[in-house]
C-alpha cells in the first residue's frame, strides 16, 4: 500500500493486475486515504473475480413503503389511498416483520383466513392481496407463488336498495351519534357518494335557496352538479351546524376529528380540524349496523336514494341523471337493475 500527498490531499497508489492503480482520497486525512486504498482493492478484485456481495431481500415494510412511494405518482388519488389503507391497515401488521423471501404460499392463506375471520369481504381481501402480489413481483417473488395462492371468489352484485323499514332501523341506530345520523341522512336523500360527503365544505352549501353544489367527484360530469336539499338534509345540517362551536365558509363540514369524541356533546375542541376532511366513520358505521341488524355496504344508501327517486311519479329519469351525476342512461340502467330493487327484508 502507498499514500502520499499532493497538496492538502491525500492519495492512494497500488499495482493490480499488472495495472497502476493512481486514484485521489479527496480527504485530507491519511487514515481515510488508506481506508480508501483498501475499500478500491477489495471493490477490484471482487469485479475481476465476479465475486458479488449477497444482500438479505428487505423486510416486507420496507419494500412496501418503497412500492408505495414509486407508485403514487402514477396511481389515481382514490386508488392510492386504497392500497395505502390495505398496506398500513391490514397487510404490515400481520406480515410488515418478515423478509420478503420468507412470505410464502402458507403465510398468505393464513393472512386469507385472519381477514375472513375479521369479516373482511372477498372484494377488500382480493384488493389487499393485489398489493401484495404487486410488492413481492417488484422484487421477483411472486412467480414461484402464484399458482398456490388463490383469489376469493367475488360476488358480482349490483348492490341493493333498503326497503322503508330498513331504512327507519338505520336511522334509528344512527340516532345517538349526531356526526353519523348526518352522515347517513344525507347519503340517503342526495344520491353523494361517501368520498362526495366527506369532502363537504360549507360553502357548498345554500341555506337560503336550499341547495348544495357537488364539488370534486369521480366522473367528468358529477362535479359541480346542484342538488336540492329536502327537507331531512336541510333539518340534518342544521342540527349537525349547531353542534359544532363555529363554522368558516371554508371549512369541511365533517372535520378530521381524530379521538376527539365529536359526536358527544362536549368534544374536544383541540383535537377537531376543520381544515382538513374526515378519514373515515367506519367504526360507527359497523356499531349502527350491529344495532339495526343489517349488512349493507355504505354505498347502497346511494342506491336507495336512486331508487327513491325512481319510484317517484314527479322525477324524470333526466333529473335523476342529474342529480345522481350519471353520464349515461346505461349507468342510471346499472342501478336499477332487479338486484338493485328493494328488498322487504334481510
């Protein structure tokens, strides 16, 4: 080994392969220039002997967030929060410690059976293992798995429409929490979608003339759509108005509230965001349908409301196209199909 200086810089100078290797440290420190000389060598005689150094495959957190991160700028804003959900919620508890090359045929199906066992639908779990399948095809591992692992069967349901007495238990089960029974009043008399009413603002909303204006949706022609408000949505957004302390045009109607106990008559205020929407209702959404004996997806109360417009006499299917937000006659069609209609009971 040789190092000299050249002016404040240290450099290393070693034969290879009958070669002179003559190379700057770029340090002022002679320990880092031998350090430097020896790392060099090494990084040599491992290429000319094709020697590579073998790696450990990452866990499955860290090649998760890594598959997260590349994805999102060419993922659909709902689809990302989709997959972000599936990995943090439920994916990386169970299977975050292990390394990749350890995930293997019978460490997924029981992942399948944990989920089954907590309820999850076919359609959530076949969602949370399209992320896995993609994350471990990132790192070539899925190629020896996927012919043993297998997909839930999904059911292909339209979706259905409550019957009036469903929908008087619903309500009666939302009646303790202000924030839900808003909620569900609303899903049920305006045909929003659950992300259209999380994103609510109240300067979307027209007391005076008794309307609300759509704003973002997920077809071209929903946004911005005008809806009337009967008279239980009106009645709904005053009682949910008078329960917050005060209210900005701009704020969002059902507020990030995170363990804030929003629902009770003294919440903590602290902890209430009105900038920012609401992530979920989920819990109270599964504690009302426990109380009212039901199953039903939240987006069938968009299907209740279609088809209580389509009972009425008064309302042509042009008006229900555009309050629904429907593009087409053949997507009105799609919701009113018999598996859609009411059913007298579950």
């Amino acid at each position: 080994m040789s190092v000299y200086k050249r002016g404040d810089v240290w450099w290393y100078k070693f034969r290879f392969a009958g070669q002179v290797v003559r190379e700057s440290s770029k340090s002022e420190s002679k320990t880092v220039a031998k350090d430097a000389e020896r790392s060099r060598r090494r990084e040599l005689e491992e290429s000319y002997n094709q020697i590579k150094r073998r790696t450990l495959p990452p866990t499955f957190e860290r090649a998760g967030l890594d598959w997260l991160e590349a994805e999102k700028p060419h993922l659909a804003e709902r689809t990302y929060e989709i997959y972000e959900v599936a990995y943090r919620c439920h994916l990386k508890p169970v299977l975050g410690s292990l390394l990749l090359c350890d995930i293997d045929a019978s460490e997924i199906a029981a992942y399948q059976a944990k989920r089954k066992a907590q309820k999850a639908s076919a359609r959530t779990l076949n969602k949370e293992l399209q992320v896995l399948r993609q994350i471990l095809k990132r790192h070539k591992m899925w190629a020896n798995l996927q012919g043993d692992v297998k997909f839930e069967q999904e059911h292909d349901e339209i979706g259905k429409a409550l019957s009036h007495e469903e929908e008087k238990r619903l309500l009666s089960a939302c009646a303790s929490n202000p924030l839900l029974s808003a909620v569900v009043t609303i899903a049920l008399n305006t045909t929003l979608r659950k992300k259209e009413i999380r994103t609510l603002r109240w300067s979307q909303i027209d007391f005076e003339k008794r309307v609300l204006t759509v704003g973002k949706t997920k077809t071209v022609g929903g946004g911005g759509r005008v809806i009337p408000l009967n008279s239980p949505v009106f009645e709904a957004l005053v009682r949910w108005a008078g329960h917050l302390v005060e209210s900005k045009a701009d704020d969002y109607i059902f507020p990030a509230c995170e363990v804030a106990g929003i629902e009770r008559k003294n919440p903590n205020t602290d902890r209430i965001d009105p900038s920012k929407p609401i992530t979920s209702w989920r819990s109270s959404w599964r504690a009302a349908l426990t109380r009212a004996g039901l199953r039903l997806r939240f987006h069938d109360l968009r299907h209740t409301a279609i088809t209580n417009l389509s009972e009425s006499p008064d309302v042509s299917e042009q008006t229900i196209m555009s309050i629904a937000g429907h593009l087409s006659r053949r997507m009105l069609e799609h919701y009113s199909q018999s598996d859609c209609k009411r059913s007298v009971g579950l």
